[in-house]
C-alpha cells in the first residue's frame, strides 16, 4: 500500500547527515541519488508486461509497486535537489546518462530489463532488511533529517520486494537469464556507486585522503561492514528455487507501520528553493 510521506531534508540538513562521517553520507549520496532514474526504469521494465498478467491480485500489486516507486523516486529527487544546492553539481550530470541509458535500454533489451530490475530489487530488499535488522548501522547514525527516508523507504522496498520477481516469473522465468542479470547487475552497482561517489569526495578535498578510504572501505567490507552482513542473503537469489518472500520479515513493515499509524511521518513539504536563504 503507498503512503504519502513528507521529508524535512533541506539545505539547512547536516552535509554529513550519517554519524558526521564524510565517507558514510557520500555512500548513501552516491547510491540514493540512483533511485530517480532507476525506480522509474524498474516501474517501465514490470509494465512493459503487464498485458501479459491475468492474476488480478498481482495486476493490484503492479499498481501498489508503480506508485510506491514513483513516490521514492520524487523524495530521492529532492535529496539530490539539496545536494546541487550544497555544491555538489555531479549528481544531475550524472543521473542525466544514467536515466538516457536506462531508457534505452528499456526499449532495446525489455526481457533483460525485466531480469535486471528484479536483481536490483533482491539488492534493495537486502538493504531494506538491514535498516531494520541492523539499525545501529543505518538507522542510529543519523541526523533526524533522514530518518524518515530510510525507514519509509525500506519498508515499503520490503512490501513489494516479490512484485517484479512474480511478473518476471509470469513472463520468462528463465533461471540462467536472472542470474547474468544479477552477476552483472552486481559488478555494475559496485562500479556506479564508486564512480559516483568520487567526485563528491573529491568536492570535498577527501579524494585522495588515505584514512578517508581506509575507514570507508571498512565500512563496507570489514568484519561487520555494511557488504559483508548481507552476503548470505544475497546468495540466496542464486538458487533455483528462490523467492524473495524465502526470508520472511513482514515483521519490519508491522514496526514501520506503527511508527507510521502514530504520525511520526508527517512533515511540514520543504522546497529545495524555500531553503535557500534571501
Ligand atoms: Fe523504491
Ligand atoms: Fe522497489
């Protein structure tokens, strides 16, 4: 089920909103400013199939899933709004080829496109699993800004994880077809996140800063990194007989969805260009 959430994120929010830490912020920068081009690119992958879906309750699905990825590509938006007003310019470059690409692949691989979004999914229902499986890594670190994101987001990510997954097995189906699509799709979001993540470091005189990398790589890929948490559940899209509902943690959304029922969600609508100051 959408539900319409407003954010407090402006110019005004804390340039490192994750735990003050430069390399953290610039990590979710990078990877959260993907989302307007690909939660759009995911949303025009299901419907290019839709005709195909005679099960109603999944057409309902498809409906919820097109509409909750629309609102997460709007906030994900005004994320990258305020971050061209903070200075750095790269991300609107950058989603410009990022969404190009997409488009054009849409239309040229549509069936592979299919296949791609559904391992991109499992990759967002993994990360979605960790913010509340893990909040003292993606939760308690942040400024009170973002909270709300990370927990809407995640929730409604976990909500709809087996829409696409359900089409994709209604279309194709095809098991070696899903997993080319995660192996690339795997080594090509390692690349994006790193390639965009670089010139905000660079913005910010830390390209180049040996404890900076040290520290961010152990984020990620130390003994209880960010990466290396979520391994075993990322392994589990390579079996034959996988779904993502395999793990089960419809629990996650009854915990958002208090927190949701209580009004902790509700913002006053900030306009990136309401931020700037006169
Ligand atoms: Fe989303
Ligand atoms: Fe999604």
């Amino acid at each position: 089920m959408p539900r319409f959430v407003t954010f407090n994120i402006t110019e005004k929010s804390p340039r490192y909103w994750h735990g003050g830490n430069a390399f953290n912020t610039h990590f979710f920068n990078a990877f959260f400013t993907t989302f307007p081009a690909g939660e759009t690119f995911f949303v025009r992958s299901v419907q290019k199939y839709r005709h195909l879906i005679k099960d109603e309750e999944l057409q309902a699905d498809i409906n919820d899933f097109s509409t909750q990825e629309g609102n997460h590509s709007s906030a994900h938006d005004l994320h990258g709004d305020v971050l061209a007003l903070q200075g750095y310019k790269s991300i609107a470059r950058d989603n410009r080829f990022l969404d190009a690409g997409l488009k054009l692949f849409n239309k040229t691989m549509p069936r592979f496109s299919l296949a791609v979004t559904i391992a991109i999914e499992h990759f967002t229902a993994i990360l979605s699993h960790q913010v509340y499986a893990t909040p003292e890594l993606f939760i308690e670190p942040l400024h009170e800004d973002f909270k709300p994101l990370f927990l809407w987001h995640a929730a409604e990510e976990i909500e709809h994880k087996g829409v696409a997954y359900d089409v994709y097995e209604e279309v194709d189906g095809s098991y070696w077809l899903r997993i080319i699509a995660m192996m690339l799709t795997t080594v090509a979001i390692l690349m994006l996140v790193f390639i965009r993540l670089s010139p905000l470091l660079r913005k910010d005189g830390l390209l180049f800063s040996g404890s900076t990398w040290k520290q961010g790589m152990s984020f990620l890929f130390g003994k209880n990194g960010l990466f290396t948490l979520v391994v075993p559940h990322y392994l589990q899209f390579y079996r034959r007989s996988f779904h993502p509902w395999d793990q089960q943690d419809y629990h996650f959304i009854d915990e958002f969805r208090a927190q949701f029922d209580s009004g902790d969600f509700v913002n006053e609508i900030p306009t990136p260009e309401a931020t700037v100051p006169a």
